[in-house]
C-alpha cells in the first residue's frame, strides 16, 4: 500500500491499526514524512475503543479516527467529508500558491517580516536584487542589514512595528553593500503592520529605489543654481560695461560739445582733441574686449592658463589705466614684490 501511495497518491488513505509488517501507525509516520504526500487525509479504524485510543491515532497525525463496529453508512459519510474538506484545502493552496507566484513576479520590492526580530519570511525577486541580498528567508533585518547607514531604516521598522501605525519614507540615503562595493542609494518605502486579532505579526515593507531620479534632480538644481549665478555675473557685467563706455563716451561728448560751440580758449584744443582721442581708444579697447569675450563663449579664442608674474599683470593693468589717471591728474605709483606671481 505504501508503494502505491507513494507511485500515485491517492485522495485519502483508510488504513487499518493492526497489520503485519507495516502496521497503521507506521504507515501514517511514512505518508506524514514525505513532503508530496503528508497533506493526504488519513482515517484509522482500530478494534480499539476508548478515549485514549482515540487520542493515540489523532495525536499520531491521522485526522479521523473511526472503531469497530461501525457501519457503512458511517464511513461513507466520513470519507466524503474528509474528500471535501481536502478538496477545500487543496483549493486553499492552491490559491496560496497562485498569489505566492504574483507575489514573486511583482515589479515593485516587497518583503514580509514576522516576529519581534523581524524575520524574513519572503522577499521578491525585485526586493532581493534592489538590496543585492540573496537568502534572506528566515533572516532577522538587523543581521541581513551590516551597513552603518541602514541603521535609521532598521529602527523606523521597528518603531513600525511596535507602534502599530503605518511608517512612510521618501527618499532616504541609504549606503549599502552591493555587488562588492559600498554605494549610496536613495530609497523610499513604506512599513506596514500586519494586525492579527488586534495584535502586530510582523510587516509588509513596500519599497523603491529612486537613486536615478533624485541625481538627476540634483543634477537640474546645480545647472539651475549655475545658471542663476551666470545671470547674476551678466546683469553685473552689463552693468560695469554700461558705465565703462559711458565714461569715456560721455568725456569725448563733453568736449566736441565744447569745441561746437566754441567754448574751448585755442591753447587748450589740443588738449581736448588728445582728450577725444584718448577716450575713443579707450571705448574701442571696451569693444574689443568685449568682442574677445563673445569669442571665447563661442571657442573661437581660447585661454592661456598657467603660471603668471605678478608684476608684468599688475603693470599692465596699471599701464592701461595711466591715460585717464593722467587725465585727472592722479599719480600712479605701484608697490610690489618682484618675486611675487599667480
């Protein structure tokens, strides 16, 4: 009977206590010990009477227990029970292991935790590659979870836990060992409690990683602060070059104004005219510079950049203001060091 059990299982088993060889009890410790057949309903009949005898055979797995004498309508009707409830078991796993199968195939992490240590009961496939574990079933979350930085998500799941109230997270830096090296992610997720006749079992850890779409968040806001600052620097420069051109431009209106009108005593035209000029050169270098500038935004002028004298640029620098600071009579006197550059 065993071997035929085990070549085809049946749907129920009616088996005798006493039988030589293998005997009821032995029979019902094999079926119970084999994984594809230990969820087989399995009635005992036994001569034996009693209480005691009873609970003997239904301690020992069997899930009736029937003594003789009895009739047939009595076994039929325990037999067709047994086949009914079994049926509605089997149907039972089966839907258990259809929503086991959606469960694994699902695009988004999800991960059930039982117990006061939260241990692993399952994790999809999608959850396990997101935190690059693997066999984290029957694992408690702080010893699947080594890392310094997932410190604050293990105690919010705890405090979840404890608390009984649904915990929300958005965009947490978690650093996390992955595929042989520490790299930052950020996370979002929510912890929810499972509620079992008012008490917490565990929790269901609802999560995502959204590391690509808070660095390139990041990445907009530092081109938008860039921007910003690179408006800023043009309305400033606007502003100088506005009053740079207006300088000279206003001294070389001035003058011709002057000279028009005939206001300028004849030993000083020449100073006027040297004036003009000297102006006119100046807002022309403006121009230039300000030519030399839209090329170098352009790449058709590139930079030199390297190690300068500081006394050629700052003479330079002095050199070029010296026609207008003679104009005003300022004296322009530099102090330097001559072994200082940049």
């Amino acid at each position: 009977a065993l071997e035929r059990i085990r070549e085809s299982p049946p749907d129920l088993v009616l088996t005798d206590v006493m039988m030589p060889n293998l005997d009821g009890f032995g029979l019902l410790r094999a079926v119970r010990e084999d994984p594809r057949t230990s969820a087989l309903p399995v009635l005992m009949l036994s001569a034996r009477a009693g209480d005691e005898a009873r609970s003997s055979g239904l301690e020992a797995g069997a899930d009736d227990y029937l003594t003789k004498p009895f009739s047939a309508r009595e076994l039929l009707a325990r037999v067709a029970t047994h086949l009914q409830i079994s049926g509605l078991r089997q149907d039972a796993q089966r839907e258990r292991q259809r929503m086991y199968d959606i469960f694994q195939q699902a695009p988004t992490p999800v991960a059930v935790l039982a117990g006061s240590d939260l241990r692993f009961e399952v994790a999809n496939p999608s959850f396990c590659d997101m935190v690059a574990r693997a066999d984290l079933a029957g694992m408690p979350l702080r010893e699947a979870f080594h890392e310094p930085d997932a410190i604050e998500a293990i105690v919010a799941a705890e405090q979840a836990y404890r608390s009984g109230r649904t915990l929300y997270v958005n965009e947490q830096q978690v650093r996390l060992q992955r595929h042989g090296a520490l790299t930052d992610g950020y996370f979002s997720y929510v912890v929810q409690p499972i509620v079992d006749d008012g008490q917490t079992t565990g929790v269901i850890v609802v999560a995502n990683e959204v590391t690509e779409s808070v660095l390139a968040r990041q990445r907009v806001d530092a081109l938008r602060s860039a921007a910003e600052r690179a408006n800023r620097a043009k309305d400033e420069f606007l502003s100088t070059l506005s009053h740079e051109l207006r300088t000279p431009l206003n001294a070389i209106v001035g003058w011709a104004r002057l000279l028009r009108t005939g206001s300028v005593p004849a030993e000083q035209s020449q100073r006027a005219l040297d004036t003009i000029e000297r102006n006119a050169r100046v807002q022309a270098r403006l121009i230039e510079d300000m030519l030399d500038l839209s090329r170098i935004e352009q790449g058709k002028r590139v930079l030199s950049v390297g190690p300068r004298e500081m006394v050629r640029v700052v003479e330079a620098a002095i050199d070029s203001l010296r026609p207008a600071a003679e104009a005003k009579q300022i004296r322009l006197q530099p102090v330097l060091d001559s072994h200082a550059t940049i």
